[in-house]
C-alpha cells in the first residue's frame, strides 16, 4: 500500500468517527492529514528525481563505454562490446541470513574463515 493510500485510509476512519463537535480535535486531525498529505507529496517528488537520476546515469555509462571503445579502438586494441572495464575486480552477490538483504563483496578480499559484514544490518555471518 502506498502512501498516499494509507493517507488515504487514515483519512476514511478520521471522518469516519463524525467527531465534529470536538473542534480542537478536528483541527488536530486535519493538521496531521495536511502534514502526511505535505510528506506523501516529497516522497514522490523524491522518487522522480531518483527516476531522473538513474536514467542520467544509464546515459551517462552508455556514452562512457562508447568512449572507452573508440579510445581502444584508436589505440589499436580488439575489444567485444561485452568487455567490461571494471580493472579485474570480481564481486559476487550475497544474502545476509540477518536481515535478508542482499549486497555484493570481493570475495579475494577476505580470507576463507573471514566473516562478511552485512552493510545493511551490520551483522557478521560466514560465506
């Protein structure tokens, strides 16, 4: 459920009561519904801008990859389209049995007895 639709539902059972002799009460109400009304409206906003932001970068890694090709290219390397230029770093995904989120790590930056740190919860857990 979305926000603005447990705004909405909170605003079904405020109504709901037909509490309107008690003033100071529906002017409370009201303020609290204005509020979370103001509140849902930023988080949307947010989430455009977030949309905006993640677009500009997908254009932005496609135009570096074409420019990184074109430099290879003009420096007489062969490279696939599918090359990557990540300096030979491998990352695997991962689980944390803690809080169920998942991250990615080096796994040759750790030790096979070493724990990983879930980033999310903060928790150690093995490999």
């Amino acid at each position: 459920m979305s926000a603005r639709e447990k705004i909405a539902y909170l605003r079904g059972l405020i109504e709901g009561q037909n509490i309107t002799e008690n003033v100071s009460l529906c002017k409370f109400h009201e303020a609290l519904l204005g509020a979370l009304d103001s509140i849902a409206e930023e988080l949307d906003d947010l989430a455009a801008e977030q949309e905006d932001m993640r677009e500009y970068i997908e254009d932005l890694e496609d135009e570096l990859a074409a420019v990184m090709d074109d430099q290879a290219e003009a420096d007489g390397i062969i490279c696939d389209s599918d090359d990557s230029y990540d300096d030979e770093e491998e990352y695997e995904p991962v689980t944390c049995p803690g809080c169920g989120k998942d991250f990615f790590y080096q796994p040759d930056a750790y030790d096979e007895d070493e724990d990983l740190l879930c980033p999310h919860c903060g928790k150690p857990f093995k490999q």
